[in-house]
C-alpha cells in the first residue's frame, strides 16, 4: 500500500468516524427530547384523577344524603 492510498483509506475512515459519532449525538438529542416530551402525560393524570375523586366524593355525598 502506497502513500496516497493510505491517506485516503485515512481520510475515508475519518468521514465515517465523523458521520458515527454525529448520528450518535443526534440519537441522544431525540431521546432526552422524548424524555421531556412526557410533561403533558402527567397533566392528563393529573386531571383524570381529580376529576375521579371528585366524582367518588359527589357519591358518597349523594348516599348520605338520601
């Protein structure tokens, strides 16, 4: 092997090196987005267990008071 096919075997080892390394950045960006991404997850159960225990205090209510 020559010296100009060593430094292009280099060269092309070094472009797909890079392409790896910033697919793999990429990769972490969307999944710490994905990670963020679940606030609203909490907001709806929030809501769905508010609107659960109010319904069970409106019952009890109505028991009692017949």
């Amino acid at each position: 092997m020559n010296n100009q096919e060593y430094t292009k075997l280099k060269e092309w080892l070094r472009r797909i090196d890079d392409k790896l390394d910033n697919h793999l950045i990429s990769v972490g960006k969307e999944i710490a987005e994905i990670k963020t991404d679940v606030s609203w997850i909490k907001k709806f159960f929030w809501l769905v267990i508010t609107v659960s225990t109010t319904a069970i205090i409106v019952a009890i209510f109505s028991v009692i008071l017949r």
